[in-house]
C-alpha cells in the first residue's frame, strides 16, 4: 500500500554534521573485519579507519572523477572484505577490489545507459547475488551477478531508480528482501522483486526533483555508533556539496524515533532526511535534516 506522511515538527528533527573532509567523496561500504570503511574518493579508494584516520587503499585502482562510481561490500562466496565497484567507462561492468588491495574487472554488463547502483543481496531472495541496475529512457535494467562473474537480467521495464539501493532485511514487512530503490526526481520509492516486478511503495514527504530527493539509503541495523553519508562537492550545482562525510549519532537517530529494521533516506539536495518502515503497510517520517547547501551521493552506512 502507498502512504504519504506527513513531516515531524522541526523542533524534533537530528542534523548532520560534518566528520571528515574527503575529496570528491562519492560513496561508502559497511565497515570490514577490522572495522574499516572503504571510502570512493575523487576516482580512488581509502580507507577510514575506526579512529578516523584516512588511508590510501588499492592504489591501482582509478575511476571517474565526474561520474558516480557506488561501491559495496559483499559476503560468502564473494569473499571476505572484498569491494565490488561499478566499472562507468572502458568496458562498463563491475570491478573488484580484493581486501588487500588487488584489482580486476570482475563481471561486464550489457546494454547501455548509465549505470547508478549497486547493492549486495544478504537476505538471499536473491540468490545471495550482487545486485545493479542501469537507467536510460526513462526505465531501469537490473541485472543479478553470481560470485563467478555471471550475469542475470532481471529486467529492462523497472520505473526510473539510481543512487544508494539497499536490499531490504526479512522484516521490512511485504518488501522483506526486494531491492528498495528511489527516484528522486518523482519522489517515489520502489520495491524490485527477484522476478523483476516493482511496486510502489510510498511516496516521499520531503522536496523532490533532479538532484533534489530521496538519494541516499541504508537500513538501520540493531548495533551501530553513528550514521554517516557522503556530501561530494559539486560545483555549480544549487545543493554545491562540501567534500565531507556527514555524520548523525546513535542517539541523535534515537530521540527522533528511529529504530532498528527501518530504512534512512537522504535527500541529494540539502540532507532531508526520512524513516521508512515497513511492518504492514509503509509509512515515511522525516527525522533529519543538515546543511541546505550539502549534496548527498551513494549510501547511507553505520559505524560501530
């Protein structure tokens, strides 16, 4: 069922604050074993350690520096540690990026358009696969990627998505295990089933528009300190960014009545932020917001 909320009062909103400066910071995994977190940063990689120290990781690895080049973590077979990126230019596809720092192009996607998400299946609806999806006129390919590489196109007829798609926990209601993905230009939310069928499943309750809404996703886990998203600079734009990782605390997300199992979103432009939760029906609740100039890319994820 599709709900539109209403706002919380601004009184009880958290607020994003700035944690690191990082270049060109465009996306970011869940911490690794040892509690890391790779960092996409201006066509490289580093790695924020637990005390906030920022490393160069993977020093062969280039990407673009314009383009939106999301990366995550997978498990199992994919091995441990292990990033998975998705390869924007020269032969598009996914690239993988071994724990201690190898490179190789790891899986080549057909088609054409842009390619703008990407997410690991942990639930297992999927199959236990790395998930992306590839936009243009208006629609959405997505393709389901095995660890050995090989390719499965889902769909080429999904609604228009990009950004920070996250696969939802098995208690996220009826959605449990779909690909949550957003389009920020309608405001819409959508649920992507392994069949490839999409469901709208709330609209947005914060401003929308193109590089305007709903971007960024993570869903809260039951053990984290702090929430953190990326806010590239982009000049020229009218949300210009700042070159930070935002960051909202355990307790700030707390008072404002987010729990563990919901999904964060964050709005590209300006850092409005919304719950969603899913139990039996969906309802959005906005709950953060930051600064109005910041310019929000990739995932939202939970340092312990």
């Amino acid at each position: 069922m599709t709900r539109t909320a209403t706002p919380a009062k601004r009184a009880t909103l958290a607020r994003w604050t700035g944690r690191k400066h990082v270049a060109r910071v465009v996306d970011m995994t869940a911490p690794r074993s040892d509690g890391s977190i790779v960092v996409a940063t201006n066509g490289h990689l580093a790695l924020l350690k637990p005390g906030g120290r920022l490393v160069v990781f993977a020093p062969s690895y280039r990407a673009s520096r314009t383009l939106e080049p999301y990366i995550t973590l997978a498990r199992g077979c994919f091995g441990r540690d292990v990033v998975y990126a998705l390869r924007l230019t020269s032969n598009r596809g996914i690239t993988r990026i071994g724990a201690g720092g190898s490179v190789s192009k790891f899986a080549r996607l057909p088609g054409s358009g842009l390619l703008n998400g990407i997410a690991y299946d942990g639930t297992g609806h999927f199959g236990h696969r790395l998930l992306a999806t590839s936009s243009a006129s208006g629609v959405t390919t997505v393709f389901a990627i095995d660890c050995h590489g090989a390719v499965k196109v889902l769909t080429r007829r999904a609604p228009r998505v990009e950004g920070g798609v996250a696969v939802a926990p098995a208690s996220f209601g009826a959605y449990g295990g779909d690909l949550i993905a957003p389009d920020e230009v309608a405001g819409k939310l959508y649920a992507i089933a392994p069949t490839g069928n999409a469901t709208l499943i709330l609209s947005s309750p914060v401003p929308h528009g193109q590089d305007v809404g709903i971007e960024s996703e993570g869903f809260v886990p039951a053990q984290y300190s702090t929430a953190l998203v990326s806010d590239r600079l982009t000049p020229g734009n009218p949300h210009p960014g700042d070159d930070l990782i935002l960051g909202l605390g355990r307790a700030a997300l707390s008072g404002a009545g987010v729990t563990a199992g919901q999904l964060l979103i964050v709005n590209e432009g300006g850092t409005d932020t919304i719950a969603v939760s899913c139990a039996s029906s969906c309802h959005a609740r906005e709950v953060a917001t930051g600064p109005h100039e910041a310019h929000t890319e990739g995932h939202v994820v939970f340092r312990r």
